[in-house]
C-alpha cells in the first residue's frame, strides 16, 4: 500500500459528513463554510510516540487521545467541533494499524459531529497530529484572562487517574484489583473531551483551561493570563475511588490529582451569583463538578493549602512541562 492508497481506502471515505464542507480530502485544499454569526477556533496538538504515548499503545487509543486532547482545547474556550486536519507521520504503513486507527477517527467524528477534511502522510517516526476547528457564536467565547477577585474555581470530573494510569503502564504502581487497574489506565487511553460542559459554559464562566499538564501548572496560565492569585484548597480535589485506594496515602492522592496532568478535565471559574447556575447546569447533563478554591486579589500567587494549613508541593512535583 502506497500513500494515496492508504489516503484513498482508509481516510477518503467513512466518518461524519458535514453540509458546511464544500470540498474535503481529495484535492490540494479542503473549502469550508463559516455559519453566518460564527466565529472559527482552531487549535493543534502533536503526539511523538515516547512522549505522549507508549510504544506499543494501542492504534484505537492513540486515535481517540488525539481527538479527545484537541477537543478538549476547543471545549474550554466553549466552541463546538466542525472539522480536523489530520498529518500522520509512520515508520512504514501497517494495514491492521492503520484500519484500527481510521475507524477509530471515524467513529468519533460520528460521535462529536466533525469531519475530516484533509492533511498529510509521509514517512518517518510515528508522530501524528491533529488540527481541529470549531465554532462559537460571536463574543460568547471563554479566555483565560476573564478571572476576577471573588470568582470560584471549578472543576469537572476526577483528577488524577490518567497519572495514576500512566505509572501502571509503566509498572511503577502495582493495582491488584483488575477492574480498578482497567479503569484507571483507561482514563489515560481514552481521556474524555467535555465538549457539552465547555458549550454549557458560555457567558456563564469568566474564565476556562483544559487540565493537560497539571492543575498547578496549568491554573498559573489563569493567574497569568486575568492579573488574579488563586486560592486552592487541595484536600477538595476530586478524588475517584480507585486513585484513592491503590496509592500510598491521601498525600500521594493529592499529588497525582494536582500535578499528574493528561486528565482533559475542564478547570474553570464562575462569579458567585452564576455558581448555582452552571451546577444545575452540569448536574443535568450528569457532568460531576466540584469547588475547589476561590480567586484572590494577589496577581500571580498559587496558595496551596491542605486542612486550611499552606503547602508545598516538591520540586519534582509540579506538572509536565516540554523542555523542562
């Protein structure tokens, strides 16, 4: 099989079929329709094998992080997915791979409504990445730089599991319980884009980031971003039943929820008389969010505190960072 057979059999055809899409794969450029009263997002992620992934990790899951880490992005400023470009980079062309993963990236395109519209496929090591576009009604978008003093901090899901996942994975931690173990390293494999939760949002949260690196990390593009600190209380971070048997203590538990990264959970902050609001609203569409701190006036301070008392994480415990 040769690169446009591989184009042509696995990535031309299948997959959601979008009206806005005038021409997709096929030709030297995909043209699309922006809706009238829309604004286009888009964002890109690269995943390297050795980095993002495992060696050995599964075609179908390494097709669903990639959407699911692009989808994310688009969630967390509220937009809603139109389309993907996808640029594939492989040692050489395995068919069984290459079908798990395309029928993977159709699926989900079924699933969110997106399309695949166009991109590249060259030769190399495997490094696969997707650039994603959505749309927001105009002015409805979420930014990191709407935080204010006095606005409470938010978060969806449970944190922690995919870091937890990640060192199973890499036999760092043993889980003797089979179910436990399943479910955690699922939550690395297949993270979950909170597409609904980021459309919820819309002039509701003054500010929005989805977790990859970390919450420690990644709140300080927030304190950044809005000229706010930010007040966490550690020991209220969503912690899931199986993160909280198969560590060491709660102390253990805290730290993968707060610095492990890879959960794809939407972290956000909301003024105090639209709190109830979007609890009622996520609670109805069964999406778990809780209160974990509070804006501060203090540009630029993270305070930490467990049991009211301050903390600091080690050195070594701060999130992901590229270079780092």
């Amino acid at each position: 099989m040769k690169e446009f057979d591989l184009i042509s059999n696995h990535f031309s055809k299948g997959g959601f079929q979008r009206k806005d899409v005038l021409i997709g794969i096929g030709d030297d450029a995909a043209v699309t329709r922006v809706p009238s009263g829309q604004c286009l997002v888009t964002t890109t992620d690269t995943m390297v094998e050795g980095v993002h992934f495992l060696a050995g990790t599964q075609p179908e899951a390494i097709a669903h992080k990639l959407v699911a880490v692009n989808l994310s992005d688009l969630s967390a400023m509220g937009a809603e997915p139109a389309w993907v470009s996808l640029s594939l980079s492989l040692p050489q062309i395995d068919p069984a791979w290459i079908k798990a993963f395309s029928e993977k990236l159709h699926s989900l395109s079924e699933y969110f409504s997106f399309q695949l519209i166009g991109g590249d496929t060259v030769q190399g090591p495997l490094s696969i990445t997707l650039t994603a576009q959505g749309f927001i009604p105009e002015d409805n978008q979420i930014t990191r730089a709407g935080a204010q003093a006095g606005d409470w901090i938010m978060v969806t899901g449970c944190l922690g599991d995919a870091g937890v996942g990640l060192d199973i994975l890499k036999g760092l931690r043993q889980v003797e319980n089979l179910e436990q173990a399943s479910y955690l390293k699922n939550r690395h494999w297949y993270p979950t884009p909170r597409v609904l939760a980021g459309t919820t949002m819309r002039r509701i949260a003054s500010s929005c980031i989805d977790l990859s690196d970390g919450l420690v990390q990644d709140i300080q593009h927030i304190t950044a971003a809005s000229q706010v600190g930010v007040l966490i209380h550690l020991d209220k971070l969503p912690i899931s039943e199986a993160l909280g048997e198969n560590v060491d203590n709660l102390l253990d538990a805290i730290t993968y929820a707060a610095t492990a990264g890879d959960d794809y959970e939407l972290l956000f902050t909301v003024p105090e008389e639209q709190r109830v609001n979007i609890e009622t609203a996520l609670s109805s569409y069964d999406i778990p969010v809780t209160c974990i701190g509070q804006v501060t006036g203090a540009v630029g301070k993270v305070d930490l505190r467990i049991d009211e008392k301050p903390f600091k994480f080690s050195a070594s415990a701060k999130g992901f960072e590229h270079f780092s």
